[in-house]
C-alpha cells in the first residue's frame, strides 16, 4: 500500500533527526529537547509571576508591604524568567542548526545521487528548471519540517493543554474552558481555510515551474535565440508565464490574508470573552488585579505561537506540496538493473554484438538482428546514412539501453551481468556533441581522470593536438569554457574531448565522429594521434566522414537497422556498393582524396 505523503515524509526525517552512525547529532537532538523543555517552563512561569508582582504592587501602595524586597525580587525575577525563555530558545536553534543543515546536506546528495542514477530516457525527457526548483523546494520542505515540527508544533501543543490545566487550577474550570474552545475553534478554521487555499498554492508553484522552466531553457539555447531573431518571442512566451504566475500569486496572497484575519477574529473574541469575565470575577472579589494580568498574558502568550501555529500549518501543508515534486523524482527508477558483478580484468578487451535487436518505439525498430565483433587491439567502424542505427549502437555498449533480443558482450562478458561502472570504466568516448563544463579547459581535460598529474594533462593535450593553443591564450589553462564549452570553436571543444578520452586511458577507444568538426588540415593530424593512441588497443568509430574509417581492419555499413556490407576499406571499394557510392560523393574534398592515395597505395 503506498504511502501518504505525511507517512513518507515521516520516515524521511526520522534518520535525520535520530542517525544511526551519527552520535555527535543524537547529542545535538537531545540538547536541543532539553533546551525546548527549559525555555517552556520558563515561559509557562513568567504570567504568574508578572501577577504576583502586580499585587505585590497594590500592596505596596497600601502601606502593606513596607520594604519592597518581594516586590523587587519579583520584578527580578519576571527579568529573569524572559531572558531564561529567550536564551534556552537561541540555545535550542544552536544545538539544531547543525542537524538540520546536515539533513539538507544530505538529502540533496541523495536526491543528487538519484538522479544520476537513473537511465538516459529520463534525462533527454527532463526540464532542466522544472527540475532545479523540485531540489530547491523540496529540501527547504525538509529543514522547514525538521525544525518547526519538532520546536513548534508539539510544543505549542503541550503548552496550550498545561496553560489551560493552570487556570482551570489557579482561577476556575470556566477559564480553561473558554481557552479550550477558542484554541479549537482557531485551529478548525486554521485547517479548513489552510485545505483550501492549497489549490492555489499548487497552481502558483505550477506556475513558478513554467517560469524557470523557460527561462533555463532559453539561456541554454541563446544562440539558437539568436539565429532566428526570436528575442522578442522568448521575451513574450516567458511573459505569459510571469503573468500567469502573478495572477496565482495574487489569488494566494488573497487567501492568506482572509485567513489571517478570520484566525485574529477567533483569537480576539476568546481573549475578550476571558477579561470581560475576569472584569465581573474583580468586581465580585474573586480574583485580583494580578490575576487579571495573568490572564491577559497567558492568553497573549498563546496568541503568538498560535498565530504562528497557523503560519507553521499553513508551511507544513506547503512544505508537504512542495516535496510531492520531490517524492516524485525518487519514485522515478532505473529502467536498467545493475549488477554488482564487476568486469574480469584483463589486459585484453573485445567487443561482440550476438543477434541484437533493438528499439525506442514497438512501432519503429532501429537495429535488426546485427552481429558483429571487435576482437582485441582491432579497429571496427561503423558507417552509413543517418538514421542508420550507429549512434543506438553505442547506447547499447554504454548500456544506456538493453537489447529487446540477443545480447553485447564485453571481453565475453554479457554486460548485463556486470555492473555498469565497471564496464564504462575500460571505456573512453569522443562524442560528436562535445558537451564541456563551465569551468576551465584544465579541469574539463582532467575529468577524463581527476588524479591525473599536470604533466598527464599537458602530454594529453599534446596527443590531441591542443597543447600550443592553449598556452597562447592568455589565460592558458585556466581559461574558462563557458556554458557548454561555448567559448570555443567546435574544433577546440572536440580536441578537448578527445584529450580527455586519452588522460582516461581506457582499454577500449569508442569515436563518435571525432574529427568532425575540424577542418581538413587538424582533421589530418588528429587521425594521426588517434592511430597512434588506439594503436593495439580495441577501437569502434562511428564515421559520417569516411576518411576516419578508411584505416579499420573491417567496416560495416549499416542501412535501416541492418548490416549490408562489411569489409576492409578496399574490399568495400571493389564492390561498387553502398560504400563506394559513399566514398564517391566525399571524394571531392581534398582531404578524402589525399587519404585514399595513402590507403590504396
């Protein structure tokens, strides 16, 4: 049975509250209950002794209480007694602090964690914003419950029921009556107007996703923004969405101020009733002007932290909404299930698709009973029309996807039965969409192994043909990318890619279209690098340029999902297939016909 999202939320805060390996946060848990408990007491004690020192007072000014010593010492100590309530607070906030600021530490790993975890589909489905504002608010809902449910709710609770048992003791039955009922009545409207005002805080928060959405969105394709023109239409799409969450904001502020007054409505009427009774108890000799001061204050005294009682509802229906984003996001899991099996070691590495089908969609199959293989130190490439299946291919081997029939092994390994760090591990991939982070190009190339030395980096570097242009920027290595790498050319940002394939130092080399995007002289000296890199080492190259798959020991050529043709770069030629037909409408550049005089000679 699922569960609520109070239950779940309930035993997602228990850990953090009471860690199991944590003992210095179970001290911080019990000081800070001990200091809750202190600060009460003295805050329950304060009223009756405000009264005391009234009457004390009017004693005084009867000539009955001639040295003033009881009435100073309790001034003193109504001093005391509020310092005491205030301290023990600050004190309790400080003991907490550090739980709560670990428990948002750790949810946002976890939820980090998560993520990462789970399989391509969902990140190339994601909203970026939406996502971010999911994390924001819903680790604000965990510190928010932490703190105001354990330091506020339950013992404002404790305190309404102790202050109502003190007058029914000290001043009459009828006292702690109209407490009793005006508290019940304050909290009936509470949780009524608060249930119905969560509809519009759902539809603002709806709203607010809409906004960052696309907002993110729009900055992460500013320079597709820029090659249409469409500034103004971003302006305007991101304008209905500012409208419309000014509009639910609006409707939500309404709301909270009805509930505001009808909640000081309630108050005040009981208050009012409790000094017009205690008016008619002075008069009749029953109770004293003290008594009335005690009154006044335990009533007053319960009007803040039942004011903020309503506040804190209203933030715990909020904070409950606000993690149901969050919630969701866990309950999303891997469509892949790892095995923690890892891969034999090996000083050799092959690869082998056996029969392998696959598809994204029932209705449209993107690969059709293929088998091939890459034997150790072999060099394989993939070539054909886009749409062919190549890219899918890599997916299977990266095991972003499993096969829907036959199976790909690694080093005669089905790689589902190894787990997937250990088999992306012996892997190092050059992309054809080289991705960068917004950080230096030092720290991007060093992410292919973040122990490397500077010395690693720097010949990295030199092999993918980047070290001289970088130490003749100003910056040098430290020079920032920008967002996605956007401050290079794409040339740059694949030889960084291909730099930080080769500091990976992997037992097998997968190239999507890694020269790509230079030009025919770079693209000359990088094919050089890359045979020299994977040279004895297993290589599967994806090629758009046929030139990159010339040198493989065998190319296959894929056409709607299925292999037709598969041979050496001459055999293909002298078939006069498709692979020919593909070579023959490249020839024209320069750099295809200086490599065919090389290969074929």
């Amino acid at each position: 049975m699922s569960q609520s999202p109070l239950q779940r939320t309930v035993s997602l805060l228990v850990p953090f509250l009471w860690p199991k390996d944590k003992n210095s946060m179970k001290f911080r848990v019990i000081g800070a209950v001990i200091c809750l408990l202190l600060a009460k007491a003295a805050n329950i004690g304060t009223p009756p002794i405000l009264g005391y020192a009234v009457d004390s007072l009017t004693e005084l000014s009867q000539g009955l209480n001639v040295y003033m010593l009881i009435p100073l010492a309790l001034i003193i100590s109504y001093g005391i007694a509020r310092v005491a309530a205030l301290a023990f607070g600050e004190l309790r906030n400080a003991f907490f602090s550090k739980v709560a600021q670990n428990a948002i530490t750790q949810l946002t790993l976890n939820t980090f964690k998560h993520l990462h975890s789970l399989s391509l589909q969902f990140h190339l489905g994601r909203q970026t914003g939406a996502l971010s504002k999911f994390i924001d608010r819903g680790t604000k809902g965990v510190n928010f419950l932490l703190t105001y449910v354990l330091f506020n709710v339950i013992p404002t609770i404790i305190e309404i029921f102790l202050v109502a048992g003190i007058l029914a003791y000290i001043y009459g039955w009828k006292y702690a009556l109209v407490t009793l009922v005006t508290i019940g009545l304050y909290i009936i409207v509470t949780f009524t107007v608060t249930q119905w005002r969560l509809q519009f805080r759902r539809r603002m928060n709806a709203a607010d996703n809409d906004v960052s959405t696309k907002l993110v969105d729009s900055l992460l394709n500013f320079e597709t923004v820029k090659y249409f023109n469409n500034e103004n239409h971003e302006y305007q799409r991101l304008f209905k969405s500012l409208d419309q969450y000014e509009i639910e904001s609006i409707k939500n502020q309404y709301t909270l101020s009805y509930l505001n007054i009808a909640q000081t409505i309630v108050i005040m009427t009981g208050i009012t009733i409790m000094l017009v009774m205690s008016a008619f108890d002075i008069r009749a000799g029953n109770l004293t002007i003290g008594g009335f001061v005690v009154i006044n204050a335990y009533m007053l005294q319960l009007y803040q932290p039942l004011n903020f009682f309503g506040t804190v509802y209203r933030e715990i229906r909020q904070s409950l909404t606000d993690m149901e984003n969050l919630f969701t996001l866990w309950e999303e899991k891997p469509n892949l299930t790892d095995s923690e099996k890892t891969l034999h070691k090996s000083e050799e590495a092959s690869i082998r698709f056996e029969n392998v089908s696959f598809d994204y969609d029932a209705r449209r199959t993107i690969i059709q009973n293929i088998s091939f293989e890459v034997p150790n130190g072999k060099k394989v490439a993939l070539v054909g029309p886009t749409g062919a299946g190549k890219s899918t291919i890599s997916r299977l081997l990266f095991r972003f996807y499993d096969p829907k029939v036959g199976a790909v092994y690694v080093n005669n390994q089905n790689i589902k039965d190894i787990s997937q760090q250990s088999l992306r591990k012996i892997i190092g991939v050059v992309p054809q969409d080289t991705v960068l982070f917004n950080d230096t190009i030092y720290y991007n190339i060093s992410y292919g192994n973040p122990e490397a030395t500077e010395e690693q980096i720097h010949e990295a570097a030199k092999s993918a043909d980047i070290h001289n242009f970088v130490i003749n920027l100003p910056d040098g290595y430290q020079t920032i990318v920008g967002e996605r790498g956007l401050k290079l050319s794409g040339g740059e940002k694949q030889r960084v890619a291909i730099a930080r394939a080769i500091l990976k130092n992997p037992s097998i080399f997968f190239f999507d279209e890694a020269t790509s995007a230079l030009d025919s002289t770079t693209e000359k000296e990088i094919q050089k690098n890359l045979q020299t890199i994977s040279q004895n080492r297993t290589t599967l190259v994806i090629a758009h340029r046929l030139s990159t798959a010339a040198d493989a020991d065998e190319i296959l050529v894929l056409e709607q999902g299925q292999i037709t043709e598969r041979g050496t770069h001459k055999e293909l030629l002298s078939r006069d297939g498709k692979y020919a037909e593909m070579w023959n409408k490249q020839k024209d550049t320069q750099a295809v016909q200086d490599l065919e005089t090389s290969v074929l000679s």
